[in-house]
C-alpha cells in the first residue's frame, strides 16, 4: 500500500497503489480521478490535447482548453451537480469541475491509503464539494464519498452526479431492480434513439440486465430506470481485456433529477464512453449536506 506524490501526464498528482491496482488523483483539474492502471494499463480516457493544463480565467486561454466543446474534457472521474438543465449556459460549474481542490487530509495504513479533497465554493451556485477517495487494501477496490455542502443562505435542489470516462471498445452492463415493472433503458431526447441503437446491435435487455456496446465512434447516451446501481464495464484493449465495475446506492422509490438513477454516454469522436451514476433528488437547506459513495474496482480477466 502507497501514496506519493508524483507527476502524472503533466500534472502534480497524488499516486495510490495497491499490488496490480495504481489510482492517479489530479487536484488541480476538479479533484479528480484521472488514471486507473491495472498492471500497468490505463483504463480512464484522459484527453491527451489537455494534458499538463489547467483552467484560466483568461478568455483566449479557455475558449483554447474547451476546443469544439463549451467546457474542457479534461477526462477521468469527477462529480457534476444535477441535473444538466440547471447548468449556466448548458456547462458544468466551472468551479467544481475545473477548478484547483485543496488536500484537506492524506493517509497511507496498512489496511488503506486515501485523500480528502476540497472544492473552491462555487461561484454560480454557491455550493462546495468534498470528494474523498479510499483505496482499500488487497481487494482491488476504492471507494469515492462526494459530500455537497450549502453553505449560503438560500435552499438549493439537485443531485451529485459520479461521471467516469473509460477508454473504448468494450460494453457495459447494468443491472435491473428484478420484478419492477418500470426497469429498463429510457431515451434521452437528443441523445439517439433506443429504437436505431437496438437495430444496429449496441443495446439489449437479458438476464436482468441492460447491455449497451461501446465500441465505435458514434454518439449517443441513455438512461436506466430501476438501475439497482450495479454497473459493470468489460473492456477489450488494445492491452488486453479488463473489467471496472462500480455499485451505488439507488434506491427504486427515489426521485432522481434525470428521472433515473444511472446513464451510460459514448463519444462520437474521442475514443471514450463514460458511465454515469446519480444520487436521488434533494433540497440542501441552507447549512446542508448531500451525501452519495461510489464503490469501485478494476481488474483484468
């Protein structure tokens, strides 16, 4: 079990490892979690045309980070605030997914080795996000907790929202809640239709589960009702082949703020899809707090 202080494609970054398993966290882009090695194979897409970046305030610089998209795609993991029709101007809260976390705490035990990180508080929302990453010894598992804090005077509504970005091809499978009648994939307007990505073979719905094929370049993104928030991803690289899986709490009677409580997106350009999983549905009083834990692994098989 380690943690270190390294340099990770260009950034200062914080190093977990555990036998085959590296972690990569990069505070200064959103706190994120920007690598996940498995014996040396990176599993995260990382944008290599933003590599050793960070946000600007300048206008020039950040109108170059974001390139054909309104926001950067910085790639790994981070937390967004739900739901995407509340965003300004359709973008993440620049604060909270490009701007520097603060190192609130470290450790390195036998039993785990982990970092507490703080957001700036956000200047659209006034809202702050902690993200605490653990890494769990000879389990080949971490755990990510996000904790949302008001500290302004007035209520807000939203949801966290966990968004990792993994390297293509591969599929993902996410299971069902068994013998709810509402289970299964939901349309995105916008986004493809479920009915031309059932034709072309990319989604299928057996043994409980909704199947979805990330393995070429075109864009579309669904979600799933009755998600129990058990998400595999089987991914078949150049590497070799591997398996991410990750549960969160998803409570069938919740209300979430996409209508369901899981999502899976794949890029139409950049070799990356992304799975996507959300906290219900609360009003954060002010002083508040919202909570939601990602549990997650990786391995190869």
């Amino acid at each position: 079990m380690r943690l270190e202080t390294t340099r990770f494609r260009g950034w200062d970054a914080w190093t977990l490892s555990d036998g085959p398993l590296t972690l990569q966290v990069v505070p200064a882009v959103g706190g994120r979690l920007m690598g996940i090695q498995v014996a040396g194979t990176e599993l995260c897409f990382v944008n290599p045309d933003l590599e050793g970046e960070s946000a600007s305030e300048d206008p020039e610089t950040w109108r170059r980070l974001c390139g054909s998209w309104s926001f950067p795609l910085w790639g790994g993991g981070k937390t967004w605030i739900a739901p995407q029709s509340a965003w300004p101007g359709g973008n993440p809260h620049r604060d909270l997914d490009s701007g520097p976390y603060l190192v609130v705490e470290r450790w390195c035990r036998s039993g785990s080795a982990g970092l507490e990180l703080l957001s700036p508080v956000c200047r659209q929302t006034g809202l702050q996000l902690r993200r605490r990453l653990c890494l769990e010894a000879g389990t080949g598992s971490w755990t990510v907790t996000q904790t949302l804090h008001n500290p302004s005077a007035a209520a807000v509504t939203c949801g966290l929202w966990d968004v990792l970005m993994l390297r293509r091809p591969g599929e993902v499978r996410l299971d069902l809640e068994p013998g709810l009648a509402q289970a299964g994939p939901r349309e995105i307007t916008g986004m493809g239709g479920l009915a031309d990505l059932g034709r072309a073979g990319l989604l299928a719905v057996a043994d409980g589960q909704v199947r979805v094929q990330v393995r070429e370049p075109r864009e579309f993104k669904l979600g799933v009702a009755g998600a129990t928030g058990a998400i595999e991803a089987r991914l078949e690289l150049p590497e070799g082949r591997f398996r991410y899986w990750r549960t969160v709490p998803a409570p069938a009677a919740a209300a979430y703020a996409h209508g369901h409580p899981a999502e899976v997106f794949n890029a139409p350009a950049l070799p990356y899809f992304e799975v996507e999983s959300h906290s219900p549905l609360a009003t954060l009083p002010a002083g508040g707090s919202l909570r939601m834990q990602v549990r997650e692994g990786a391995q190869a098989f």
